[in-house]
C-alpha cells in the first residue's frame, strides 16, 4: 500500500507515523462523506458497501474493521451529527447566566454556523430516500435542545405552559431551518440570524442556558 505523507508542522509525517486512532477516525469520516454523496446521488436504499468503499477508495476489509454494514455506518452518522448539533448551541452561553434577547448577536446562534459549516450532511433532508432517521431526528434534536438546555423567560412574564411553548418555539426554529436548507442556503448566516433574532424577540425575553445533563 502506498504510504501516504501529511505536511504538519513543516515536516513530512508517513501514515504509520500518525497514531492508530487517529487514521481510524480520519478512515470512518472519508466512509462517512462517501455515504453521504452516494445518499444524494442513488438515494440510500440503492447505496451499497462496494459503492461506498469503491468511492472512498478503500477495501471491503477495511470498511468492516470499522462497521458491521451500511446501517451501522449510516447510524454512527446521524447520532455524530445530531449530537454535534447539541454541543454547538451551549458555545456562546456561561451556564446560569442570564441572557436578554434585547442582546442577541450573531455568535448567540452558532448552531446556525454550525449546520452551514457542516450543510454537505445537513442537504440530506431534501432527499426522500436518505438516512434513515434523519427527517426526525432532526427536529427531536432541536426540541430537545430547548427542553433540556435553556429555561425562557416570556415577554412580560406571560404566564404559557412551558412545555407547548418550548415545542411551539422549538418546531418554529426548525421550519426556519428547513427552509433554509431546502433554499440551498439563499440567505447569508448573517442575513438567517439576524431574522431569527428578531423574530426570538417577540415570544422571548430572556433565558438561562443551564447545560447538557
């Protein structure tokens, strides 16, 4: 096998210079972006393991090292995503802080940033026959973002069930999303967010980010 060389730090690094686990990571994530080119263009069902090892340039062997089938590689996808997603939203905030809407900036958002560094995965939602579990994992995610890791505070302390609210905000944001995925990203990050702000100002007036459990 050909060894191949990384430039890092000025020098030239052979590929069994580098530890195991990280070309294990680096093999699972070219496996992981074959299948997801492979999902846009024969749609899943019609993906196989030789169609994603062929694309990746890999061996059946080595795809096996690492996953059972297709569906073991699709689920460790999804459930990598998805819990990227929660991770990002918590950047921006100190836990127990207050936070006023009135002071929402662009960094406030950055699960925006995140879905649009990361929009080659996030496009599989405009696919009917995609990964499996994505079309509701997706929006699950966001409301349990918002169950989980915030406490709202209501303009004038208007009293809501706060269980219908947080679904009620958390289902908005996500059609917010999806449109603007569906759209290919016709609007700027800057341009999303600054409509999401404003529109998080009429129902919210503040919150507290309270972390992951």
């Amino acid at each position: 096998m050909v060894n191949l060389s990384i430039l890092r730090g000025g020098f030239f690094l052979k590929s069994e210079q580098i530890p195991a686990s990280q070309r294990q990571n680096r093999t699972k994530e070219h496996l992981k972006q074959a299948l997801i080119e492979l999902v846009k263009e024969k749609g899943y069902h019609s993906v196989t393991v030789k169609n994603i090892v062929d694309y990746a340039s890999y061996n059946r062997s080595t795809f096996y090292t690492h996953y059972l089938d297709k569906n073991e590689l699709a689920g460790d996808l999804l459930v990598s995503m998805l819990r990227g997603l929660e991770v990002s939203v918590g950047r921006p905030y100190v836990p127990g802080h207050k936070v006023y809407t009135a002071k929402l900036d662009a960094p406030s958002f950055n699960i925006v940033s995140y879905i649009y560094k990361n929009r080659n995965f996030f496009e599989l939602i405009n696919y009917d026959d995609t990964l499996p579990g994505l079309h509701t994992g997706f929006p699950q995610t966001i409301l349990k973002i918002y169950e989980e890791q915030f406490i709202f505070e209501t303009i004038n302390n208007t009293p809501v069930n706060m269980d219908y609210f947080k679904r009620y905000t958390a289902y908005g944001f996500y059609g917010l999303l999806q449109n603007w995925i569906q759209s290919g990203f016709r609007e700027t990050q800057e341009k999303f967010i600054e409509e999401a702000i404003d529109l998080t100002k009429t129902h919210i007036y503040s919150f507290k980010y309270i972390g992951q459990n």
